[in-house]
C-alpha cells in the first residue's frame, strides 16, 4: 500500500493539496495525513493478523520529517501517529539532491522543490524517527536490481523470525 492513500475522502483532499487545488494550515494537512493512515490502520492489523505481509510506500516518517521541515515541532508531529501499527522494518531509499531533481515529473506537485528536499532530508536523520524502530538506510541512487536484491536480504530475517513466531503481538509506532 501507498501513503497518503489518495482513494478515501481524507486522501482526495490532501491530493488537491499536494496538487495546489486547496489551501490548508500546516497544522492542518498534517493531521489529515495522519488520519489518512488511522483509517486504514484496521484494514493494516487484520491483514497482518490472516498472515498478509504488508509492503507500504511512505509512512509516519514521512509524515513527521515533511511537517517538520515546515517549521512544525518535531514531537507535536510524532503524536498523532503514535500508536499506529509499526513496520517490521523500515527501507529509507535516499539518492542526492541532483538525482532527485532530475527524475520525470519533479516539481509538479507541492515540496517538489531543492528548498523543501533539502529540510526534509536533515529531517529524516533526527534519531526521535529512527530511535525505536528497525531503520535502515539504503543508496536509492543504484541500480533497481541491485537495491531490490538489498531489501530482499534484509527482509529474509524479518521474515523467519515472524514464520517462526506468527502470533506475535503487533508493535506500536513511538509507543514505550
Ligand atoms: N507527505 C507524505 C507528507 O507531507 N506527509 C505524509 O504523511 C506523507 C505520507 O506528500 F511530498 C508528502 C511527501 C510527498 C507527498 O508524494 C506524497 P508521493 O509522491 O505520493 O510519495
Ligand atoms: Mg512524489
């Protein structure tokens, strides 16, 4: 799955935002994102619990490092994703700036800007993100076989230890 989930009401509103369709505060659009992943949080636990692997684009971290790097404060950003269903592991694929920039379809959309890329980037390195949580960065700037290959590999361990034990309660995001 995808975040944000463009498909549900939540999701139509924060796709004219991104578009430039609707203004809303900072404060706002943040909260909607965050309430874009609670309404599917139900769907996310009950596939986990039938033994559904979930491989999930973008999340609360993006959420928080993207807000943030608003000006935003970074812990009144966590909040309103702490409890969420944690990720096993989470894959930050980063490639520079120049990469980024020169990839189709940059700078159609809100924050698809060098300014904007460049905060959310010193953003993601914060360790209230990373602390608590399987991270691991990952060279995005590589060859696709060769980043798919990465991934495999360090989901294989995720993935015999949860076979192992299927009944395993389910984490919660930034919750101690
Ligand atoms: N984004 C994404 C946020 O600002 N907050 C969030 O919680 C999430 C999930 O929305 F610029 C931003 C990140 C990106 C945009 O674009 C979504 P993509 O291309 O669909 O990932
Ligand atoms: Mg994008």
């Amino acid at each position: 799955m995808c975040f944000p989930n463009r498909k549900t009401p939540i999701g139509n509103a924060i796709d004219l935002y991104l578009r430039r369709q609707l203004e809303l505060s900072d404060e706002a659009v943040h909260r909607l994102f965050s309430a874009n992943r609670w309404e599917m949080a139900q769907a996310i636990v009950e596939d986990l619990r039938s033994g559904t692997t979930i491989v999930c684009d973008r999340y609360a971290f993006s959420g928080v490092a993207y807000s943030a790097a608003k000006g935003l404060d970074f812990t009144w950003c966590q909040s309103p994703d702490r409890g969420l269903p944690c990720p096993d592991g989470i894959f930050f694929l980063h490639i520079d700036e120049k990469v980024g920039a020169s990839r189709s379809n940059f700078g159609d959309e809100r924050y698809e800007n060098a300014q904007m890329q460049a905060r959310v980037r010193t953003q993601f390195k914060d360790r209230r993100l990373r602390d608590s949580v399987n991270w691991r960065d990952v060279d995005g700037a590589r060859d696709i076989e060769e980043i798919h290959a990465e991934i495999r590999n360090a989901v294989e361990p995720i993935r015999l230890e949860d076979q192992e034990n299927r009944q395993r309660p389910i984490k919660r995001l930034w919750v101690s």
